[in-house]
C-alpha cells in the first residue's frame, strides 16, 4: 500500500488455503520430522524480517506481531 508518499508493504496470511496454523495444527496430527520443519522455517522467515541488506538504500523496517499460531 502507499500512504504519504511512503510505500508499505503487507504480507497477508489471514486468507491462507489451510487457514492458520492453529486450524491446521488442530485436525493435523506431525510427525516430529514435520514439526521440525515448521520451527526451523518459521525461524528463517523471522531472521530474513531482521536481516539487514547491505549495498542497498536501507531496507524498510519490519514491524510483527507476536509469534503464534492464531
């Protein structure tokens, strides 16, 4: 979206095919292979949000909420 002349972006999940994690973790049972593959890319999803891109004109600030299934 932009707003002021400053450009914001959005990254929307609200509308995912399997609806949230929590919906999804409720009629699925993981395995703890799956369960480790969801931690660890939910983890390289944060630390790509917080990385800094050097050689560029800055990177926009990243702004979450809190992590959790809902």
């Amino acid at each position: 979206t932009s707003r002021n002349s400053s450009t914001q972006l959005w990254l929307i999940t609200h509308y995912h095919e399997h609806g949230s994690l929590y919906d999804f973790l409720q009629r699925q049972t993981l395995e703890p292979q799956l369960a480790l593959r969801l931690a660890v890319s939910a983890a390289c999803g944060l630390a790509h949000l917080h990385v800094e891109i050097f050689g560029t004109q800055g990177k926009p600030a990243i702004a979450h909420r809190d992590l959790k299934s809902r």
